[in-house]
C-alpha cells in the first residue's frame, strides 16, 4: 500500500517544555502510514525558510518520506503554540498568523497530478486550503480527508463528492446531536466515515454499518497526533484487504502507542519564543 499526504505541515510548540516538534495533520499521517507498513509515502506541502521547516524535512528524511515536490516559500512555518492538560490532553492556545501556513495556498501542476496518480490513497486535511483541488486529484486517485472538527454540513456537502475516506472530530456533540449527525453523513457517498470522540471509543461506518472501536487502558502522555496515527494506521491496514475489525484493531494500537510520548511522532527540538 502506498500513501501521499497532500497539505499542512507545523511544528507544535509546547510552551511548558520549551520544545516544539515536527506536525501537522499531513504529515503526522504520511509518518504513520510509513510505520505500520507502507510501501512508499510522499509529502507535498509548502515549507517555510526558517530552522523549524528544515527540522521538519529532517524528520521526514530520517522516516523515510519522500517530499520531493514540496515547495519552499520564504516565511515562517506554521507554529502554533500547545499547553497540555494534567491528563495529557493538548490544547492550542495561541502561535504567530504570519506563517506560510496561513498565506499561502499549494495549486497543484500537472505533474504533481501525474506522481500523486502513481499511490493508493491521498491524504488531505481541511488545513490544508485544498478543497478548489479535490476534483482535480479524484480523478486519478482515492481521497482520505480529515474534516476534524468541521461538522457544517454545507461544508461537508460541498466536496463529500470527491471524498472516499472521510474522518470527523466530534468530540463536543451530545448523544442525540451524534446520532443526527450520523444519519447525515452516511448518506453522502463515503465509503468509509470515522467519527472520533475524544476519549470515548471512536466509530467506524463501512457502507453505512457501524463498527464500534474497542479501547484499552492505557497511560496518557500527550494526545497530540493520536487521531492523526488512528487515520495513517487505518488507511494502511484497510487498503491491505484485512477486515475492517482488523483494520480498526491496527489503528487504535497506533493511536495508543502515539498518546505514549510528547508530540505527534518526536524529535523534539529547544522552542524560544
């Protein structure tokens, strides 16, 4: 199985340690995918000109991730800045807005097109400024998107077309508005939904069947990137033809191992504001 992750990359500045990490929901998956067993992974995004863009393409050299085709813009990278809770839970709390995070947008090229066609899956996030370019990639390839926690359904309507894999952070909905909101997008074409709920065991709806995540007790050090090592994990596991049982069991052992050390896969590095 090959996978592509196509959008943001950060680095999370935890403000207590005085450390930041290398993230972002891209490529946070693109680095799981590549630990639970894919064949090839590659990263298109946009890097910044400073220290902190070149940890990141450090990381994803030393996990083996190819991003040939990213782009270099001069700026700051996306930086947002991290306090984590006494159970490990992080929270966002501030970080700069001049980044080329938030200024710039990736526009795709024929030959991008072209080397994207060549995997299984492509990986998007909805922080990646990249829904003008979803009918353009679903024409040569399978489309996993995080809306994390965008449940508009206007939004969600607007692209579900192109949308084979869709992934939901839902965490702050009541039973009854979780059950609404279900009904709702099992109608929209996907094949796969998976609605994370914090804490709580996340869902997984096959062709409109609902699978129910099994959770172990576990030590929590740090949340981040737990759901983004669920999705690597599960886009693996499922497009290898296991069942989806299988495929679920995999992913939540991946987000576990994830909420085991500080940030989304490590290498820390010294964070000075």
């Amino acid at each position: 199985m090959n996978l592509i992750a196509v959008g943001d990359n950060v680095v999370d500045c935890y403000l207590d340690q005085q450390t930041y990490y290398p993230g972002g929901n891209c490529v946070n998956v693109a680095v799981n995918a590549k630990r639970n067993g894919a064949e090839h992974v590659a990263y298109i995004g946009i890097f910044g000109s400073d220290s902190k863009a070149e940890h990141i393409q450090y990381a994803l050299k030393e996990e083996s991730i190819d991003y040939s085709l990213s782009r270099k813009a001069d700026g700051l990278s996306g930086q947002p800045e991290v306090s984590l809770t006494p159970s490990g839970d992080r929270v966002f709390v501030g970080g700069a807005k001049n980044t080329v995070q938030h200024t710039l947008k990736l526009q795709l090229i024929n030959e991008d097109v072209d080397f994207i066609s060549k995997f299984d899956v492509c990986h998007i996030s909805c922080y990646s400024s990249m829904e003008s370019e979803l009918a353009k990639i679903s024409k040569v390839i399978d489309i996993s998107y995080d809306f994390s926690n965008r449940l508009e359904l206007d939004y969600i309507e607007s692209i579900a077309q192109h949308i084979k894999y869709a992934f939901f952070s839902a965490a702050e909905l009541k039973e009854q508005e979780l059950n609404i909101f279900i009904e709702q997008v099992k109608i929209l074409g996907f094949e796969i939904v998976v609605v994370t709920r914090g804490s709580l065991p996340a869902l997984f709806i096959e062709n409109g069947k609902i699978f129910n995540q099994h959770l172990n007790p576990i030590t929590v050090v740090d949340t981040m990137g737990a759901g983004d090592s669920l999705i690597g994990a599960f886009l693996v596991h499922y497009n290898n033809e296991v069942t989806i049982e299988e495929a679920i069991e995999s992913a939540t052992k991946s987000a576990e191992k994830t909420c085991g050390f500080y940030g989304g896969f490590g290498y820390p590095m010294e964070y000075k504001r």
